[in-house]
C-alpha cells in the first residue's frame, strides 16, 4: 500500500471545493448545499463547507467530512491511502510516489506572510426563513404579548418589529435545533433572525429570555454555529455610512433615532470578525464610511479602539460616535431617555429619518 506523506495529506485536505465541484457538481462552496451523503436524502441545502478546516458539515445529519472520509462515504471506499488515491484522481493531484529512493524533501517551508484579517469563518446554518417568518405572526396571537411588552418595555414598537423582522417563540429549539438553553423563568422567548437584505433568508438567530423572574442569560445563541455579525450584509452594500453598534437592540434603537443604517457586532468579541469581513469585501462593496457606535464602557473603548486599528490597516474610512448625551450608556438606553419627552414613541414611532437625525446631531453638539 502506498504510503502518502503528510504534504500530500494536506495538499489533498485543501482540495475540498474542486472535489465538491467535479464529484458533486457543487458550483459555489460559499453557499449551503444538499449534502453529500448517500445516506442523507436531504431535500434542502443543509451542508456547508468551511474553508479554516476544509471540512463540510451537514445540519441535518450533523456529520462532518474531510475529503477522504466524503469519498470513503460516498464511493464506499475503506481505508486512508485508497481514499487518498481516489480523491487525487478526482482533483488531478499528483501523489509524491513514496517508492523508490527517498528524497528527504528539503525543509524549506516557504514562510507564509503572516496574514492580518483572515478570511472570515463561514457563518450561520441552513435557511430558517420559513419558521422566523412563523415566529413574527406569533408575536401577534393571543397569548403571545409578552414580546411586544417586552419590545416597547425597550422603545421598539410595530414599525421595529416589521423592519427588523422580529418574533417570538417559547422554544427556539423549534427553529435551530442547535439551541440548549435552560431558562426556567422564561416566560418565552424574544427571536432576533439575522435576515438577509432582501429578508428572503435567515441562516442564524438569536433570542433574547423573556421573564417576570430571574434570567440567566438576557442573550442565547445557537450551539457550534459559527455567528455572523448581525446585518453584515450591511458590509457589502456599497453604503455611504453604516453605524456598528455592540449589541442588537442597540443597533435597532440607534437606526430608529438616527434613521441610517445600523449594523451590530453581537458582543465586543465579534470586533475582530468585523475587520475580516472588511478586508475580504470588494472596495466598491464596502462601506465608506464606518461610525463606531460602542458601549461608553471599558470593553466598549477597547473594542472601539481594535475596530479603529483595524479600519485603517484595511483603509476604511471611520469615526466615533459622539458620547450618548446626559450619560447615557448605550444606544436603547438613549432611546429610552427620550421616551415621552421629545417625542412620543408609542403614538408617533418615527419622525422622518432627516427630523431625527437633525434633532439627534443638534443635541450632541448642544450637549459638548
Ligand atoms: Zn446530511
């Protein structure tokens, strides 16, 4: 049996979108796709490919494959050097012949240029449009007001919740079976679907507890989901200016004082994503203008400052956003100090985008 030097096992582990093409007729690993498994009758696109461990995961069997063990499977061919063999006929790689005299290999590893903002990890999972499209129509049953109190408790009412496409559910594992929460106090759940532009697809949610008693977590994500920035669309828009924000209510209390588009990390851990996500977009796509909207918080100005850094290696354009007035903490926080003052958000939910942005720009500078 041919022996195959660890190069060629990860030459040939690299191979995995050419073997997806030509074995599995797969165009475009960058978007989800039926899975490969014969075992799998898989009528929607459940696998992905993920570039950092050349590896494809189906969600609906959970199984994961690297190129060896995906022919094995789907060519029924037992063992490490047949499959290897098998998957460099497929990708037309030409195997070190392991006979003859051995050639030590001289060590001269060509030392990569250490890469900055590697390309970012695939995100999110299969499409779960359909059941976020179901957990919007339930935050209007009967039985369900928890979600909106819970909203407008935070100054986001109906426009919010159409524009945001927000819903709620009492169990989120009925949209991403990868959920485990325990909450024992939840009154339900408040879902937060990360939407595509055009709301044709949601591939990640978050949720937020809703309860009268303690929570345990005010935020939940998904189990072993790689987490997208919430609206990183927003990126590669081509966009005069997007506001980034740290968490999601804030992005949605921002957008509505400000009437701009607002984009939100999900955590000042997710900093580092933002710039990989720059860096692998088109220059035309991105933004041009990047306003950094943290927390007035020791994480937040850390954040803000990594995300500056970061920005100008990649040659974005940013600024900081003014402090919140009368010291406010955060973006809901100030939306939560305008409340019945100088506009009433329960009858009048929004101003024209311009009003507002002129009353929110005159109070900063007034307030300097
Ligand atoms: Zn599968």
């Amino acid at each position: 049996m041919r022996h195959v030097s660890e190069a060629d096992r990860d030459g040939l582990r690299a191979t995995m979108p050419e073997l997806l093409r030509v074995r599995f007729g797969i165009e475009n690993v960058n978007r989800p796709f039926r899975c490969p498994s014969p075992g799998h009758d898989d009528r929607t696109p459940s696998a992905r490919y993920y570039a950092n461990g050349h590896t494809v995961h189906c969600f609906g069997c959970r199984r994961t494959w690297d190129v060896f063990t995906l022919v094995g499977e789907a060519d029924g061919i037992e063992g490490f050097a047949a499959q290897a063999e098998a998957v460099a006929g497929y990708v037309g790689y030409r195997l070190n012949d392991g006979t003859g005299e051995r050639k030590r290999r001289s060590p001269k590893r060509t030392v990569a240029k250490p890469e900055p903002f590697p390309e970012p990890k695939v995100a999110g999972g299969p499409d779960v449009s359909d059941i976020c499209d179901r957990a919007w129509s339930n935050l209007y049953l009967h039985g369900c007001e928890e979600g909106r109190r819970y909203l407008r408790s935070r100054g986001l009412d109906d426009t919010d919740i159409v524009r945001h496409g927000l819903g709620f559910c009492f169990d989120p594992r009925r949209i991403m079976g990868q959920f485990s929460i325990y909450e024992p106090h939840a009154v339900g759940y408040l879902v937060i679907p990360f939407w595509s532009q055009d709301f044709r697809r949601a591939d990640y949610v978050m949720v937020r507890t809703i309860s009268h008693g303690q929570v345990r977590h005010k935020e939940w994500r998904p189990k072993g989901v790689t987490s997208p920035l919430y609206k990183e669309w927003m990126l590669s828009a081509g966009l005069p200016v997007v506001y980034v924000t740290e968490g999601l209510i804030d992005a949605m209390a921002l957008e509505k004082v400000i009437g701009r588009p607002v984009m939100a990390l999900g955590g000042t851990s997710y900093a580092g994503r933002l710039a990989q996500v720059l860096a692998h977009t088109d220059e035309s796509l991105r933004p041009r203008r990047v306003v950094i909207a943290m927390d007035a918080d020791t994480a937040g100005r850390k954040a803000r400052d990594q995300i500056a850094g970061d920005l100008d290696k990649i040659g974005v354009k940013h600024s900081d956003i003014p402090a919140y007035p009368e010291g406010c903490k955060d973006a809901d926080d100030w939306l939560m100090s305008m409340r019945g003052t100088e506009w009433d958000w329960e009858c009048r939910p929004m101003g024209t985008a311009d009003e507002l942005h002129t009353l929110w720009t005159t109070r900063w500078h007034d307030g300097r």
